[in-house]
C-alpha cells in the first residue's frame, strides 16, 4: 500500500506544479502573484523529493529509479529557479 500511496501522492503534486505554473504563465511577467505561484511550485518539488527519499528507504524504489527522480528533480528545480530570477529581475526594472 505504501508504495502506491507515495507514487500517487508525487503524481499529484506534480499536476498541481504544472497547474501553478500555467497560472503564473497567465499572468503579466510584473505580477508579484507570479513569483507566490513559483514558490508554491518550488516547495512542491521539494515535496516531491522529501516522498521519493521516502519511498527509497523503505524499498518502494530501486536505488536507479530513485537516481533517475533525482535527476529529474535537479534538472525541474534549476529551470523553475531560472523562471523565478527572471521574473523577479522583472519586477526590479
């Protein structure tokens, strides 16, 4: 059951970043409610790392699925890091 409630729960957070960032693309690049939409996303992400660390210890992930997540989750946090600077350069023009 463990396994399953963890894949779930990181696939839904995962939905809601997508979901954050589509709102924040709606908005105007000088909206401060764009940077709050990044952040949400950002402590999502770390959610997200938080459960996987979680699911490897307790064996619900082999040790390269949980390198493969982390990857993933480097290469979405260095580019949602990239957008939150460039908006926040944005709003210091």
């Amino acid at each position: 059951l463990f396994p399953y409630t963890t894949l779930f729960r990181s696939i839904n957070e995962s939905l809601e970043i997508i979901q954050l960032l589509y709102e924040a693309n709606e908005l105007d690049i000088k909206d401060r409610r764009r940077l709050e939409l990044i952040r949400r996303a950002k402590a999502k992400l770390k959610t997200i790392d938080f459960l996987t660390s979680i699911a490897k210890d307790a064996s619900c992930f082999t040790v390269h699925q949980h390198d493969v997540i982390l990857e993933k989750i480097g290469v979405c946090s260095k580019y949602l890091q990239g957008y939150y600077n460039s908006c926040k350069n944005a709003l210091d023009i």
